[in-house]
C-alpha cells in the first residue's frame, strides 16, 4: 500500500489508503472516477475563491481603500466592510474559503507535475493569503494555523526532521501574525480587554462576546435537555441582553456567536453531542486513512465554529457538509473498488494455478 502523499508524475493522492491497483482496468476506472470528481472540485473552489480575492482588490481599488493598507497599525474595519460588500459574504465565512482554498494551492504546489501549473497555484497564494491578513477573522486564522501544523507534523516521516520542519512552518506563522498588525491587533484586543461585559458605548468584539456567552450559557443552564427550540433563540437572547447597560445589544441582533453552543442551545445536549460525535469520527478517520486534506478541513471548521454559529447560514452549511460528504463519498468509492480488485486478483491466481 503506498502512503497518502506519494506521488507520481501521472497522479497525486487524495486518500490515504490505495488499495486499487492502478493496472487492473476496474480499479483504475473506479479509482479515477473518484480522485477525478475530488480534484474538479477542490479545483473549482480554488479558482472561484481566487477569483473572488481578485474581484474583492478591485472593489478596493474603486473605493480606494489601497491607502489604507500601508498606514494600517491595527485592524481595519473599512477593509472588512468592503470586503463583505464585495462578496456578500461575511468576513469569517470568507476566511474559511480563503484558508483552505490557500491549502489546497500548497497541495498542487508541493505536489509535482507541470511546472506552470504548480507556477500557478504557488502564485495564487499571495493574494488570498493578503486578504486573509488584512480582514483578520481569528478563528480561521489559528485554525490554518493548526491545521497546517498537524498536516505538515504527521506527513514527514518520524525523527528529527519532522520536528524541525513542523516547529519552522509554525513559527513562520506565527512571526506572520506578530508583524502583521492587521492581525496581531486582533489578538491583542482579546488579551487587553477586561473578560466583562460591555458599558455604555465602549465595545469590541471581544467584550459582546462575554456578554452574549453569559446570556447563552443562562438560557442553557435553564434548558439543558430540550434547549429552547429552533428560532427562540433570538426572542429569549434579545431580553437576556437588557440586562447589560449598552446600545450595542439592541442595535443589531448578536447571536451565540458559538456554533457549539448554538447546537445545544436550541435542540439541546444530544444535538451537541451528535454534532460533536461527527466532529470527532471525521478527525479520526482522516488521521487513520491519512486523508489530510480531510484532516485539514475538519481542524479549520471546528476552530472557526468557535466565535461563530457558521453552519446557521447557507453559505456555511454547504461548504461543510458538502465537502465533508464528497470526501467521504470518494473514500468509500475507493474502498468499494479495492474489494472488486481483490477479487479480481483472487480469480486470476486461481485460474493461473489450476483452480
């Protein structure tokens, strides 16, 4: 069996296992028709994502926002509002997009084949890593980081080399964040502000966040079970907010702000549960069949579901679930065909030993 992430000039793993021998015609059919439909979409989302970058530079190109990057000494909200204006996304649902678009680029570029092409994708990564920086969604940002760590980690073969290599790709990133102040401002903002809830007009997203926790954590507290129910979450969140000395609650609408605790907020403790079980069965899967692309998802989407109910839109719960399923779908496929090709192989050696 050959290892997840050897390559050949012809083809590169998706999966970890490959149990279909290539010359066996059923097994490479199968085995294609699987890796074919992963790679077209993993492909399309790439593009559609650097497209989406490109088109988000020229909305600030337009509004001439490019000023503001050189004299940025803290996060920006002019760049993050032009970018969700851009895109019609919001701004944690775009560095998702953009953190495993930027991974599957490093894929194709470590991957072998055509020069251009890896050319290509090496060079798609400036621009998406650029936006990523600059509208800063922590979330996503330490889950790439995560997850580029535990990929790169369990890829290198064991000893020395592995541990240097991995610890090296990690402080990179993390001297990525300190000297950018776009970020680092960002992660200073959850240490310097006092973990209370807001007063009057002195608000960031750190302090709403503990004052939507403690609501969210009250309702539960009185529900644990059953939750509240799909859709009561924003009439029993919105007079929990009344109690805090602040506009900021009754201007707009704060969800839970924690798809966890959204899970069991609203169904209950077997809701989040069920949730967490997938979580934790996709993790240990990926680990086992060495599907890191599967591996590296998982670790973004878990981090990011953190400061954010991401699954409660569409945009969310498609990429999710959709990807999720596709990459088990192709797994499964393989499998399947691995078992026809070892029966093959099975009747060929008993006919060729008079059987």
């Amino acid at each position: 069996m050959r290892e997840y992430g050897t390559r050949t000039a012809d083809h590169r793993d998706l999966f970890a296992d490959d149990p279909v021998p290539l010359w066996l015609p059923a097994g490479r059919h199968a085995r294609g028709k699987s890796d074919r439909l992963l790679r077209y979409a993993f492909t399309i989302f790439h593009v559609t994502t650097l497209l989406l970058t490109l088109w988000i530079f020229l909305w600030y190109w337009d509004k001439n926002v490019f000023s503001e990057f050189a004299k940025a000494d803290r996060h920006n909200p002019d760049l993050r509002f032009w970018a969700m204006r851009a895109s019609d996304r919001d701004v944690d649902y775009l560095s998702i997009y953009l953190a495993f678009a930027i991974y599957i680029a490093a894929e194709r570029l470590t991957g072998g084949g055509r020069v251009l092409i890896r050319l290509a994708y090496g060079l798609s990564i400036l621009p998406m890593g650029l936006l990523l920086m600059l509208i800063a969604s922590r979330s996503p940002i330490l889950g790439f980081m995560v997850g580029s760590f535990v990929v790169c980690f369990l890829r290198l073969r064991p000893g020395v080399t592995r541990w240097v290599i991995s610890l090296s790709l990690l402080a990179g990133l993390v001297l990525i964040i300190r000297f950018t102040p776009s970020i680092y401002s960002r992660f200073q903002e959850v240490t310097d502000t006092p973990l209370k809830a807001p007063v009057g007009r002195y608000t960031n997203s750190t302090n709403l966040r503990v004052g939507i926790f403690s609501c969210t954590w009250q309702l539960i507290s009185e529900h644990p079970l059953l939750g509240i129910g799909t859709g009561s979450d924003k009439t029993l969140l919105k007079e929990c907010y009344l109690q805090f000395p602040t506009p900021e609650y009754q201007r707009i609408f704060y969800n839970s702000h924690n798809q966890y605790l959204a899970f069991w907020l609203e169904n209950g403790i077997f809701s989040l549960l069920l949730f967490l079980g997938l979580i934790v069965y996709t993790f240990v899967q990926a680990v086992r069949r060495k599907d890191y692309t599967q591996l590296f998802f998982i670790i973004l989407m878990s981090l990011s579901l953190v400061s954010e109910n991401v699954l409660d839109r569409q945009a969310g719960q498609v990429l999710f679930y959709f990807f999720l399923a596709l990459m088990e779908f192709g797994y499964r496929a393989r499998k399947e065909a691995g078992g026809r090709a070892n029966v093959a192989i099975s009747d060929r050696s008993s006919r060729a030993n008079g059987l």
